[in-house]
C-alpha cells in the first residue's frame, strides 16, 4: 500500500463547496454594483452625445459662416442638428431642460440652440436628469463654448 501525503491528498468536497459559495457570493456582489451604475452611464451617455451635438453645430456655424442650430423637441426626447437630416433619440426616462433665449421656443414643444457665423451663440444652460443623477451643460453666448458639468 502506497502512502499519500497530506500535501497531496487534494481537496475535500466541503473546501470545493465553501470556494464555490464565496465565489458566487463574491459575483452577486459585482452584478448588484454593476446595475446601479446603468442609470449613471445612460446620463452621462446622453449628456456626452449631445455636447458632442452642441460642439459639432457651432463647428459648422464657424466653417460654414451661418447660422445652425440644435433644436430639442421635449415631446419626443429627440433631437436634430439643422444641417443633417438625422434624428438622435435621448433615452426617455431622462428628463431634458432648456433655459435659452425666449425667441428659440415654439409653441410646438421644441426649443434650439443657435450657433453664429462668428462663433457666437444663443447661449444657455441645458440640463439632463435621470432619478439622482443630473448633468448641466453650459453653452456660453459670447464664445459658444461649450462646457459640461455633473450637479
């Protein structure tokens, strides 16, 4: 009869169990962070996609030398940029504000923001929310600059 070592015994089905338990323990701990931080990247998504918008449309007023704008229908939760015929959605749980001047609202439930040949803007202050989690974008009138910030 061959001797086995202690050190070469292997593990018993009790270790291999506990191992396991922790493992899934360990992985239904990351699944729980992982979903909270879905409605923090569907914000910031939005948020990003629509400076890259804002940023795109001023770039177009300057090269072009005219005026474009960047109209939000707040029916919709959509978007469009004046020299593209493309429609961008904003995910609908997110809630959309514009604070611009007064003659960019129509009646229809939409509001732009209009870049000049010069750089120049309406200007103002579009924020997007979703639950606790809220993002500001500062369109500048004087530069049209473009600046984003979490609230």
């Amino acid at each position: 009869m061959v001797a086995i070592s202690r050190a070469n015994r292997g593990f018993t089905m009790i270790e291999l169990a506990v191992v396991l338990f922790i493992m899934v323990l360990a992985f239904g701990a990351v699944g729980i962070s992982i979903s909270s931080g879905n409605d923090a990247t569907t914000i910031k998504t939005a948020a990003r996609d629509m400076i890259s918008a804002l940023r795109y449309a001023r770039g177009q007023a300057l090269m072009l030398g005219e005026e474009t704008t960047v109209t939000i229908d707040f029916g919709d939760n959509t978007y469009y940029i004046s020299t593209r015929d493309k429609v961008y959605q904003i995910p609908q749980n997110i809630q959309v504000r514009l604070v611009t001047a007064e003659s960019e609202y129509s009646r229809d439930g939409r509001a732009s923001v209009r870049f000049f040949g010069d750089g120049s803007s309406t200007g103002g202050r579009l924020t997007m929310e979703l639950d606790q989690w809220v993002w500001r974008i500062e369109i500048n009138w004087l530069t049209g600059l473009i600046d984003l910030t979490d609230a």
